[in-house]
C-alpha cells in the first residue's frame, strides 16, 4: 500500500511563494537584506542580541567551534543518542569526540557521567534538546562550575568563559520555553535548524545566536562567522554593493555555508505564522497523549509546569519490545499507509564512529532506548482525520505487543 499520511512534509502556503517571487524579482538571491531581517527577526524572538543564519545547524555547531578556536587536541562530549551531525562537527574542526551515555529516565546526556568525562583537555559540551525538550541547563552549568579548575583555554576568547562551553544543538527546538526563557536563552551558544522536516522551515537552513558574556566583542564574534561562512572574506555581496565598495580582503582560507536571500523569505514568513503552527502540533500532541498513555505507551513528555517543548517529534517507546518487534510495528503500520521513523540509531551503532574506537555496550541506556523507540508523524498539516487514522491504526497494532 502506497504512503497515505508522510511522516514530515513542510508547512507552505502562497504566502512563502509569494514572498520567495519577491525576493527573485528583487535582484536579491543570495545573502541580502531578507537574511539580515530574518537573523534580526530571530535574535528578538528567542530574545539575544545577535544571531548569524547560515545554511544548516550543521554549519552553525561547526562554525561555533572555529569561532571558539576549538580544534586538534581538545574533546568535546556529546550525547551517544542523537543524530551524527551532533558529533561529526567536533571530527570536522579535528577535535576529539567523547562520548556520553543517557540516563536511565530520559534522553538526555547522564550528568554524572558527563561530569567524570570532563578532563583538563574538555573545552565543551554539546547537549542535544532532542525532539524539541530544553535539556536540563541548570544541572549542566552545575557541572562544568564544579570541574572549572580543570578547564584550560587555549585563546582570549575561551578564557572570558573560564570553564567549559556549552553549545547547545537545538536544531529541533526553536519555540520551546521553560521559566521565562526561549530556547536560544540557555546554552552559551544555540544552534537551530530550519531543514525541511523542521517545525519552520527554510528548506535548508540553519542559525546560531549567542548570550552575551563579559568582555566579549558580539559584534566581532558576528563578523568572524561571517567571515567563516564566505570564504574569508571581510564583505559580503550586500556590503559589497555599495557605490565604489568592491573592495575587500580574504583574512583566511576559509567555508561557504551562508544563507540566502531565497530561504531566508521563506523562514521570514514561517517565522510569522509559527505561533499558529506552533499551537496546531501542541493539539495533536495532547490528542496523541490522550490515546496512548491510557495503554502504557510511554512518550517524551512536551509539557511541564514551567514550560513546553517545541513539539517538534512525537517519540514514543513501546515497553518490553526488542529491536524485531519495533521493526515489524513500522512495517505494519507502514503497510496501512502511515509512515513511521526511529529517532535516533545511537551513535556507536554507526559504521563512521565504530571506526573510531565506539562501541555500543559502553552505552547501555541508549540502546535501550532506541529498541524500541518509534516515532509517529508529527506536523502541523495534520488532519483531525488522520491523526484519527494514526492512532487506530497505531492502537491496534501495539495491543499485540503490550
């Protein structure tokens, strides 16, 4: 039976299209004025002063790293459970991934075992806010506090830190709170990702932004990613278009990874509906929970008393189940039309890091989570209908493994 209900096509209306018309007509399809007011637009939304949009989180996470002059003999932990992108930007800048199990009770990093990693070679931690649920900042910062006698910096600017740096990969998370704050508010630095399976979408695309720190220099760190994403250069294509600016210099060989102007008019304009598209995930979410953890399905929990995820994935885990059962739940419900997914493979389980030394019983607790995780289709498209489908569909086939 062919797909009848994907697992995450984008949200886009005429008013994305018209606004991407715009910018072709204007002249203006690479890095312009469109991406300058998104990046304003974010900056006020999540509430820093400065946030750089690039072409991926990807970019975002690896640039945050060059910025920070983190490379060759550092490690960097990072969560065994997420996807690969979390990870293969500390290889890229040639640093040394240290992997970090998760805990018994959720998907996130085990803090005590994040804390005995952390070595005089640490120089910072990427937590990953998997399916949009803001990690536990408070015992993370408790942590890298405790072990900052430990913590060696290599240049000025790691030293304005004075522990380790936490880079948080949020690139699900955009739109999540807890006490006051919006994502983008915790980590030192905060990397979204806007591809096109996101809660908002710029088809590719991806920002970091930053909280302010004493003594740091915002707008020179903005220009060194500007720099980092335009090959060195000192002006970008809107600077250089000014009457007699051509002029520029290259301060270093560097990447090319900027967003333009054509994503940008689209995350413009998905940034002004988000709240709606926000709300319509939280309704199927809540109809989805109220469904399912009446059988026992246990789910990753996007409500709490002082804030909420960003809805981004609705992750589920069927207990008792191996990696067989799960497997064969997909493919039933994948033959009733209903696509279904696992997020994520740990890490250890992949060919790319079981070359670098990784294996997966060290990481007891994230396999245990992935053998039996499924994920259901989650978007704001959703049909009262089909999340109906989805869940008939998903309650008959279960109850054979409950």
């Amino acid at each position: 039976m062919s797909t009848k209900i994907p697992f995450s096509p984008p949200d886009i209306t005429e008013a994305e299209i018209n606004e991407v018309a715009e910018a072709m007509r204007s002249g203006w399809i690479t890095t312009g004025p469109r991406t300058k007011e998104f990046e304003r637009q974010l900056s006020a939304y999540v509430g820093n002063d400065k946030t750089v949009a690039l072409n991926s989180a990807t970019a975002a996470m690896e640039l945050t790293l060059h910025v920070l002059g983190i490379g060759p003999g550092d490690e960097v932990l990072v969560p065994a459970y997420t996807y690969t992108a979390s990870c293969s930007v500390i290889c890229h800048v040639g640093a040394t991934p240290v992997m970090v199990d998760i805990s018994k009770d959720s998907f996130e990093m085990d803090y005590d075992r994040m804390a005995e990693a952390i070595t005089e070679k640490t120089k910072a931690i990427i937590p990953v806010d998997l399916g949009g649920v803001i990690c536990d900042y408070d015992a993370i910062y408790h942590v890298v506090k405790q072990k900052k006698d430990l913590f060696r910096p290599a240049n000025e600017r790691q030293k304005l830190f004075g522990r380790v740096i936490v880079i948080a990969d949020c690139a699900h998370g955009l739109g999540a709170f807890r006490s006051g704050k919006m994502a983008g508010a915790f980590a030192d630095f905060t990397c979204f990702s806007f591809h096109a399976v996101k809660n908002l979408t710029t088809a590719e695309g991806g920002a970091v932004t930053w909280r302010p720190v004493e003594g740091l220099d915002e707008q020179r760190l903005y220009q060194d990613f500007q720099n980092l994403s335009l090959h060195g250069q000192t002006k970008d294509a809107l600077h250089k278009d000014q009457p007699g600016a051509w002029e520029y210099d290259i301060v270093a060989p560097y990447y090319k990874c900027n967003m333009t102007d054509i994503t940008a008019a689209i995350g413009l304009v998905q940034l002004k509906r988000y709240p709606d598209l926000l709300k319509r995930r939280f309704e199927i979410i809540d109809r989805f929970d109220k469904v399912l953890h009446p059988l026992g399905v246990e789910t990753l929990p996007h409500v709490e008393e002082n804030g909420r995820s960003s809805g981004h994935l609705y992750i589920t885990r069927i207990p008792g189940i191996g990696e067989e059962e799960r497997n064969e739940i997909i493919v039933r419900m994948a033959e009733k039309g209903i696509a279904c997914n696992v997020h994520y493979k740990p890490l250890p389980m992949l060919t790319a890091y079981k070359n670098l030394g990784f294996r997966m019983e060290n990481y007891p607790n994230a396999y245990e989570h992935f053998r039996n995780e499924i994920t259901l289709p989650l978007f704001s498209k959703l049909t009262d209908e089909q999340v109906d489908t989805i869940l008939d569909a998903f309650v008959e086939i279960v109850k054979d493994y409950l």
